[in-house]
C-alpha cells in the first residue's frame, strides 16, 4: 500500500514536472530592431553563415533557399526548412524580432525549440545590425510557396520539449569577444571561426545527446549527418598535417587541398557554396585563427 | 646482373607502393584510382602557378588541363560501370543511384578543363578580390545580391565561352566541379 502511493506520488509528481517543462518558456523576446539592414553584408553573412549551403538543395537543383537537403542524423531525418519569404511556407509573416529570436536564441515564433542541427548557439553574438542585414538580404530572395518536408523524428527526439532540457543542460556561449594583445586578424577569425562560420558545429565531436564536447574542442568527429566525418583542426593537428596559413586560406577559396586533391564531403559544400565567397581578408582571418599564429 | 636485380628491386617497390597506394584494389577500381591520381597531380602541378607562387606557364596550364580532359567526360563514366566491384572502392553507392548526375559532372569537367586549355594563352587575372571569379560571370562580382544569396552560379558556360576568361577563374570551375562529385560520391579515404 505504502509503496503504491510512493508511487503514484512519484507518478504524480514526474507528471507535474514534465507540465512544468512543456510550459516552461524558453528565450526571450529581443527588444525591437529598427535599424536599416544592408543586403550587401547580410548576403555575405548568409554565405559565411552557411544559410544558403544548408537551406539549398543544391543537389536537386532547389531554388536558393527554399529548403535544403535532408540530414541523417542518428536522432532521425532532418529537413532544413524554407527561409524564402513565401508568407504560407517560409518566413513571410515573421517580424525581425522573431527572425532574431530564431537565429540567436533558436526558438521559433510560436516558442518552440529548434534541434541543434540548426546551429543557433554559434549565431548567438550576432549583433542587432547583423541580424538587420541578414533580414534584409532575406527581403531578396524570391519566394518559394513549397515548404519542406517535416522532420522525421522518431520518439522520444520528436518531443521538443526535451529541447528545453537540452538546452539548460549543454547551450555553450559562442567565444566570438575579441582576446587582447592578440592582432586583428585573429580576433577576426576568432568572430568568424567561433560564431558565424561555426567550424566546430562538425570539427568537434558531439556527446550521446548530440552535444558538443567541449573539452575536444576542434579534434574532429565520426558520426557527422550521412556518415560523413571530419578531421581535427586544431592548431597541432593542422601543423602536423603540412598546412599553413597560406594553403589553408586557398582551400578555403578553391577547395583544393596542398597535394591537389579537393575536398569532398561537407567541406567540399562548405567551400562551394560558403567560404568560396568570402574575402580574402576573412579567409587569411580564419586560417590564422586555426593555426593560432600572429597577425 | 647486379643492376638488373636493383631494377628488378626498383620495379617491386614500386609495385608495392602503388599497390599500398590504392589499398589492393584491382581491375578497373585501380584505373580510376590511377585516373584520379593523375588528375590530382595535375592539379596539383597548376595550383602554385594559379596562387601566383610559381612563374606562370601557359604551355604547363594546358598541357595539364589536357591531362584531366582526358581522363574526364565519357572516359570517366565508363570507369563506372553499374555491375563492378565496389569492393575496395572509394565510391558511395550515390553514385549508381544518381548515376545521371555524376555523368553531367564528369561532362562539365571534360568541358571545362576543354575551357581551361583554351583559356591557358589568357595568363592570370590579376587582382579581382576576393570573390569575383567564383560568383560566375564578372558582370555578378560583389554586386549582384541574387548571386551572393544563392542564384545562378554559371557552372555550365560553354568552352568556348570559358575560352574568354583568365585562366585562374576557369581553373577554380575545373577545382569546384571536382569537389562537387566528391562531396556525394566519394567517402573519406581514411
């Protein structure tokens, strides 16, 4: 008898719990942005980003995003959505407001969470200017009425509400202030390397809840989306495997590595359809960061 | 007969090497490998000229854009036969499965290396900025938001066209379409 209303009280109270977190709002609304966005650096961003990479399907020859191609990932199949501003498949009736809650905080705009493989956490020091030139480019591109395909998600990774536990438990700030007497080009890098172009979504290896592990920050990972792996990056390992500065700019431009092989599997994506964009400056920027050399 | 058995020893090594190379494959999965190595060195042979490290050659550019001209196209496609082993192999099954896709690439690298050959008298262009070549036409070059936000990229201009352009921006085409095929197609060699 005692054990039974142990029981039912741990029942009870788990139940209790569990409406505490489906109710518990994550986020919070950003103060308005009225500042005049420039398409220009927005588009540039989307490319540094990776919005234009991940949110095309490039493969089918999708127009520019209105949905990319699927990722499969051990929690289920994910479908990058539709971010043209097509008003019943896209971003259409978004404010920036929640254009910045989504990209920084990874909440949409009805508070649900995002899965990680949007990799918010890294957008997060994205500044009111940046997200007014994201927005703006945004404003661009034509829109596209056809939205994505849902995720397909099986239990229990369907339930976003464990997001919100996720998120308490493994939502790292990206490290984007600059660090002194370090030069220009490495705080650079630094902003691009640690936030915007979010090396360390694939170069650092994710824990069983698909977390990144933070004290292998950079060292590679085996279990990327389509069975795809990535090397490490960090300064040591990229010294031991002959790159310098130089030739790791120009891989970043061409794709094309020091013993003439090119990159392929989501580097070779990252390259063409991101960094490839970039200034030469940026590129210089984030090889020095890598390698951890002076300006 | 000494110097015969150091080049029979040569000989061996050198088998042995290429073998460890290409990880025992055989057949026609080792003639690809061996196309894809020359291909490699090819590139690898005009990226020092294209970076501006090395004095440009445009008699090397186009030789060596012959090279993987030649290896490129049909001759690449046929290196792919549905039924081969694909044991041994660094090819994904997406490559049968989306075997029309692969064929346009091989074909669009046949052009363009046909381009680049053309475009080798061109020299480099000098200094464009960062992004220029790679937009597509130089008429898009940091101007145009459609093709910064994901539009048309001209990947499949004509030879003749590619012909008109410096040769380092057809070299990066001939660079990107590589790296296009072995995002899906390729796994990682290790």
């Amino acid at each position: 008898m005692r054990v039974l209303t142990l029981v039912s009280a741990a029942a009870g109270l788990a139940a209790l719990g569990l409406v505490a977190v489906i109710a518990w709002p994550v986020g919070s609304v950003p103060a308005p942005i009225e500042l005049t966005g420039d398409s220009q650096r927005g588009a540039y961003l989307a490319r540094a980003g990776g919005c234009i990479a991940c949110h095309t399907n490039w493969d089918e020859g999708g127009p520019p995003l209105a949905g990319g191609a699927p990722l499969e990932t051990r929690f289920g199949t994910f479908h990058p959505p539709n971010l043209t501003m097509s008003a019943s498949a896209g971003m259409g009736n978004w404010t920036i407001t929640q254009f910045a809650r989504a990209v920084r905080q990874g909440v949409s705009p009805d508070g649900a969470s995002y899965y990680p493989t949007f990799p918010y956490a890294f957008y997060a020091n994205l500044t009111d200017q940046d997200i007014a030139d994201l927005w703006a480019a945004f404003q661009t591109v034509p829109a596209v009425d056809t939205p994505a395909p849902d995720n397909e998600v099986p239990f229990p990774f369907d339930q976003r509400w464990g997001l919100k536990l996720w998120r308490a438990a493994f939502l790292p700030a990206p490290r984007t202030e600059p660090v002194e007497g370090k030069s220009d080009p490495w705080n650079q890098g630094r902003w691009l390397v640690e936030g915007v172009t979010h090396c360390g979504a694939c170069h650092t290896p994710r824990n069983i809840a698909g977390a990144r592990v933070m004290a292998q920050k950079f060292t590679g990972a085996d279990a990327l989306p389509g069975q795809d792996k990535s090397p490490a990056i960090t300064p040591d390992a990229l010294a031991e495997n002959g790159w310098t500065r130089d030739d790791l700019a120009y891989a970043l431009q061409s794709g094309i590595m020091p013993n003439g092989d090119t990159f392929g599997g989501g580097m070779g994506e990252v390259v063409r359809h991101g960094t490839s964009f970039l200034t030469d400056a940026d590129r210089r920027a984030i090889a020095t960061y890598l390698l951890d050399e002076d300006g | 007969m000494k110097i015969h058995t150091i080049l029979a020893a040569a000989t061996a090594a050198a088998i042995a090497t290429t073998a460890i190379a290409h990880e025992g494959a055989t057949g026609i999965v080792l003639e690809r490998m061996k196309a894809m190595s020359a291909m490699r060195e090819a590139v690898k042979e005009m990226t020092p000229m294209m970076r501006g490290q090395v004095q440009y050659d445009a008699d090397a550019v186009r030789a060596a854009a012959q090279t993987i001209e030649s290896h490129a196209g049909q001759a690449m496609i046929e290196l792919f036969p549905e039924d081969a082993s694909r044991e041994k192999s660094y090819a994904k099954d997406a490559l049968w499965q989306d075997f029309d896709r692969f064929a346009d690439l091989a074909m669009q690298l046949e052009t363009q290396t046909r381009g680049l050959a053309l475009a080798a008298a061109n020299g480099l262009g000098g200094d464009q900025g960062g992004s220029g070549g790679m937009m597509g036409t130089s008429s898009m070059m940091g101007q145009d938001t459609s093709a910064m936000m994901g539009g048309a990229s001209g990947d499949t201009l004509s030879a003749e066209a590619l012909a008109d352009m410096p040769a380092d921006a057809v070299f990066e085409k001939v660079s990107q379409t590589c790296s296009a095929c072995h995002t899906p197609y390729r796994t990682k060699p290790e």
